[in-house]
C-alpha cells in the first residue's frame, strides 16, 4: 500500500484550557505535522464521561498508523500461517473476553479495514 497519509508515529497532545479540542499531531520530521483537532465538549453540565471519550476518540487518532502497521503484519502472518498449514483458515481464535472468530473471518475483517484505509489514501 503507498502512503500518503502523514506517517507516523502520531501523538495526542495534552489538553490545553484555551483550546476547545485536543489536538493530534504527527511527530516524524518532514512530514505534515497536523493530524485532527477532536472537539471536546465545552457546554454547561457536562458530564465527564464525554470528556473521557473525547480523550479516547483522541488517542485512538494518534494510534491509527501503528495501529495500519500491526494490522497488515498480522494478516499476513495469519494468511500465511493458513498457506503453510500451520493453522487452517476454519481454525478458530479465542480472544481473551471469550469472543471467537475463525481466521477466515478475521482475515476478511483485516481485508475489509485496509481497504478502507487504501480508499482513503487514494
């Protein structure tokens, strides 16, 4: 996949009280340096759950590159794994909350997310 989004790593930097949103940016020199800015929630009652949301939707921003990258390391270590026999596309995988997917499934859902993120780097 060409990149031509920002490369990471990416950070999300700390709040500031002037600012109505946190600020994501990119860290790698020569690249841009802009990344988003996620609106926090400045009206009168707000909870604090929404300001930790604000701050997870941040973080998961900036976690997007390396995120792109253990993703595409994975499916190919599982398509690989299921050419070589070493686990067989039907297998299933056990997640630590208990949920299960058979690899096929998760291969498709990794296909799926990196075609997402081509379209968006077209």
């Amino acid at each position: 996949m060409s990149t031509r989004h920002t490369q990471g790593p990416w950070e999300a930097l700390p709040e500031e009280g002037d600012r109505a949103y946190i600020r994501v940016r990119g860290t790698r020199l020569g690249s841009r340096y802009k990344i988003a800015n996620v609106l926090t929630p400045v009206y009168e009652g707000v909870h604090e759950r929404e300001a930790e949301e604000t701050r997870a939707n941040a973080s998961l921003i900036a976690a997007a590159p390396d995120l792109l990258e253990a993703l595409k390391w994975t499916a190919s270590a599982l398509q690989s794994a299921a050419r070589d026999g070493d686990a067989h596309e039907l297998d299933v995988i056990r997640m630590e909350d208990g949920a299960e997917k058979k690899i096929a499934e998760i291969l498709d859902m990794a296909d799926a997310a990196l075609g997402k993120a081509k379209r968006a780097t077209a």
